[in-house]
C-alpha cells in the first residue's frame, strides 16, 4: 500500500487534506494524525473491519482495547449509557485534553473496537488537526498510539513512518507533540474510581473532583498480573531493542553508578547507551550519552522520553542504562512509562557503587614534581579493573611547575611521559570519602590526616602494600638514582594495580 504523507499546519489548516483524510476514514481506512499527547492511528470507530485493520497494521493482539476519539461531549449520547454523575464536572475541567475515561458502552460500539469489553474508553483530544480529522471522520474515531505494538509511541511523524509506511493510507505530519506521553486512563465504571495509567493529567488534579480516585498502579507494574484492567498493560510496552535499566538514587549516585557500570561493560567488549539529562551529560566519559533534557524540567522530559527510546534503537547498543527522575506531576507518568520500557529492572545506584571503594587515586609527595607525578603516569598505564580518577599533588607548590628533568628522562627511556603535567598543591576539594591518598612519606601523611581533618584513607604507598621503607625523594641525586626510584614505584604500581584489581572482584 502506498501511504499518502501530507505536512500540516496546526495553525493554518488546510481543509483539503481533512476533507481527504475523512474520505479515508469513511471508507474503513486508517489515518495517522497527532494528537497532543502521542500520533494516534486512527480508523471509523464504529465499524468493525476498520478496528481488524487497525490491530493488524499494529500488530497488537485484539483483546486490547481502542480509544475512541470524539471532539464534543454530545458524541457521547450515542457510545455510553449510566454516565457517572461526575461526568460534566470531569469534562468541563479536562476536555478537550489528554484524559481518557472509561464508561459503559452502547450498542453503537462494536466489541471489534473494545476488545471484546463491555465499557468503552472515550478521549476528546484539544489539538485541532485531531479536532477537525475526527469532525472529518464522522465524529468517532478510534485511535491506539500509531506504533508498531511494542515498540515506543511516536512523538513525530517520522516515527510513525518509521513504523506505519506502507501498512496504512495515510500520515499527516503535524510536527512533534506538546506533551510526549499518552493519555491519563480513568476508569469511572468502578467505585471508586480508578486511574489505569498515569498521564499529564495528574492524580492530584483528580482528585480535587473525585477526591477518593485511587491508582491502579500495582496493576500496570505487574504486567503478567491477573486480568489488568486496561488490558494493554499486560503486554510488554514501549521497549527499546536493546535492554533498558533504570538506575534510582541520588543524581550524583546514579551518576557514579552509570560510569562504573559503562567503564565495566566497555572492558567486556560491550557498548552502553546512557539517558542522562543535560545537568549530567558532561560526567559521563564511556558510553554512548543522550540528554533527556534538564531534571528540573518534567514537561521536556516527558516530551523527548520516547524520541530518545528510539534514538537508541538505531545506536548499536548492548545495553541502555537510565537515570531516573522525580515522580511529581507528569513525573509519575514518565516513570511509569520508562519502567514499562524497562520490564521494571530498576537497581538502587548504591548497590552498584558500594563494589567499588575508591573512585580517586591520589598521590602525594612534596613538591608534587617526581615521585607522585611518576606514581600516577605509572598507575594510568595499568590495566584496572575499575575506572579511577588518577591524580597528583604536592604538599609545597607555590606555583605550577613542570615535572622534574631527571624523573621525565627516565620516563622517557621506559616509553613513558610526563609532559604536560604541572605540579598543583593539595587542596581540600581534591578529597572526597571515596579518595584514596597514597603519600610518599610518613611525614606527609601525619600532615594531611591532621591539617585535612574529612580525609578518610590516607596512608602511605608502602604501608597500603605493607612495605616497610618510605619512598624517599632522590632530588639533587645523579641520574642513576632516579633510574632506581623508577624501578621500585614501577614496580610498587604493578602491585598496587593487582591489589585495586583483587579487590574490585570481590
Ligand atoms: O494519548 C492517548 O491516549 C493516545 C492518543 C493517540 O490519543 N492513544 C493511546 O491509545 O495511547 P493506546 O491504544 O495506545 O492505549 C490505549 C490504552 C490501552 O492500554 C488499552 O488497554 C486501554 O487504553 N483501554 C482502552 N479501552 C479500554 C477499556 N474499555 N477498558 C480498559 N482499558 C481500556
Ligand atoms: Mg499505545
């Protein structure tokens, strides 16, 4: 089949291409249109051949239920019976917009539509170009997500060619969405009233009409549970090909916890996606790095959840691994849909980050120009098992100083280089609990542990790898001397890489 594509504008609509898209859906065939939560595919509500064309074109089992899409509350009469006595309340507050309430059905309705049901789901979306294909159609349009079944729902019109072109008649491309995530579901055929999946509108803005609406979350996080109540919750939703963790903690914790996790996979051989938002980004070093957009911006976030879902399904990656964002708001809804995406694998950030003790390596020594400069050009060059920020400081560094002649030499003949490095003091910031300072001397480290009062694990080299001599500067000494020190930290680094090792596979 070939699908007719036709850009419009939501504030300049050309009638012409309504007129052609309601001539398709009279006839019993399916129109992509936006709407403002997701695309919808939309088909002749009323008539049954057009509900088996739309299951079929989405590949969606047909025990799951449409929505049938209206643009006046008149449209009603015709399709339910017993309205709840809240019916116009909920109406006037949320309708036209993305609330979807569950009634029973009529007669009119066909079981094709709802899935065998005996209720009826009905949304009156606010985006003209939904509006005016609707009025268009005959005044009752059903409309799922226009996905593939599984796959994310589409944002643009790009995504629903990408999954619709070719399968239905038409796609009218209104640009991206305003909210990005589908519809609240409402279920007002039970006492009390039930939300079956969270959307911009939110429980809070519910309840000040029904102040005793509860949330039927438990059924749409146990997607294998007895008989959901939206049935299309039982199957798996949303999914990216690649599997999809959520990490939950602190954002700094998920941030630690996403960089020991990718610099691990990546040793494996293995490519990790990562859904950062624009706070976070810049910290992650491994990985292949989307930004959802800020943290404190749940309207945005909700906006380009799926667009990146499906980023990352054109990104050969082994594994995605997600931040995660607060509940509040429209913020349930973007957590609900992520752990669908998921299949509810969320992982405390802490559980990761406790295998791992050290997150800094720091040396130290006294002027910061050799011993600790070589030691940390030393450690870069090992194999670890872990990722360590890896770094030098001297406890007496006036100014910024190249590396010492003699220790940068014997660097050399070893294939080894120190340029580029400058010597900087010792400051309290470059200590965290997850540091691990290494001093030169005993001295230098009975001056941090008692000047630097935060510091946790200080110690010196050879005592953290129970040696018993200290590591003494061979400043002013011939060259040869300095051939020595190189052996000996050379090889006290080989050790202390074997210990980090050991101990990161515990
Ligand atoms: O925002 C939206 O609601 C979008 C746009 C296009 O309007 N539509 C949408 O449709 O998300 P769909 O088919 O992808 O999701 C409809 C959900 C399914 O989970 C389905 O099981 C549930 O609504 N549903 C439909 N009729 C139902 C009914 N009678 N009882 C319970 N759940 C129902
Ligand atoms: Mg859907």
């Amino acid at each position: 089949m070939k699908t007719i594509i036709k850009k419009i504008d939501r504030y300049q609509i050309d009638m012409n291409i309504i007129r052609e898209a309601g001539q398709i859906l009279k006839r019993g065939g399916l129109v992509a249109f936006p709407t403002e939560t997701v695309y919808g595919l939309g088909a002749d509500a009323l008539n049954k051949d057009a509900a088996r064309k739309t299951y079929e074109a989405k590949g969606r089992p047909s025990d799951n239920p449409l929505i049938v899409h209206v643009a006046d509350i008149q449209a009603l009469d015709e399709i339910i019976q017993n309205p709840p006595p809240e019916l116009h309340e909920l109406a006037y507050r949320f309708w036209p917009g993305p609330l979807t309430i569950i009634f029973e059905k009529s007669a009119v309705v066909p079981l094709e539509t709802t899935g065998g049901l005996n209720t009826v789901a009905v949304r009156m979306p606010e985006d003209l170009i939904a509006r005016e294909v609707i009025i268009a159609g005959g005044g009752y349009i059903s409309a799922p997500s226009a996905n593939t079944s599984g796959r994310p729902s589409p944002t643009t019109a790009a995504h629903v060619m990408e999954d619709m072109e070719g399968k239905i008649d038409m796609i009218l491309d209104g640009g991206s969405v305003e909210i990005g995530v589908e519809s609240t579901i409402l279920d007002m055929t039970v006492r009390p009233p039930a939300i079956l999946r969270p959307g911009a509108v939110t429980r809070k803005m519910l309840r000040e009409i029904l102040p005793d609406v509860v949330s039927d979350e438990m059924r749409q996080i146990t997607p294998e549970g007895n008989s959901p109540k939206a049935p299309g919750m039982k199957y798996r939703h949303y999914a990216p090909k690649a599997p999809l963790t959520i990490i939950e903690g602190t954002p700094e914790e998920e941030v630690k916890a996403i960089r020991q996790i990718a610099y691990e996979q990546k040793r494996y051989g293995k490519k990790v996606g990562i859904i950062a938002t624009s706070e976070t980004a810049g910290k992650y070093s491994v990985g292949v790095v989307k930004s959802i957009g800020a943290r404190e911006n749940e309207k945005a976030i909700a906006r380009n959840l799926y667009g990146v879902l499906r980023d990352f399904d054109r990104e050969d990656v082994d594994y995605i691994y997600s931040e995660s964002f607060s509940r509040d708001g429209i913020g349930w809804a973007i957590m609900n849909r992520l752990g669908k995406a998921a299949g509810y694998r969320i992982v405390e950030a802490e559980e990761i980050t406790d295998r791992q003790q050290f997150r800094r390596i720091l040396f130290v020594s006294g002027s910061g120009n050799c011993r600790s400069l070589m030691a940390a050009e030393l450690l870069r060059n090992c194999e670890l098992l872990q990722e360590y920020d890896i770094c030098s400081r001297g406890l007496v560094v006036l100014f910024p100083e190249p590396a010492n002649a003699k220790a940068e030499e014997i660097m050399k003949q070893n294939g080894l280089s120190l340029s580029g490095y400058e010597t900087s003091p010792l400051t309290e910031a470059d200590i965290d609990d997850d540091t691990l300072v290494l001093t030169m001397e005993e001295g230098q480290k009975s001056k941090i542990r008692s000047e630097y009062g935060q510091a946790k694990h200080v110690l010196t080299f050879c005592e953290y790898l129970g040696e018993p001599e200290e590591i003494l500067s061979a400043y002013g000494l011939p060259l040869e001397q300095y051939g020595k020190l190189y052996k000996r930290l050379n090889n006290m680094i080989q050790k202390l890489a074997d210990k980090l090792n050991e101990e990161a596979q515990n």
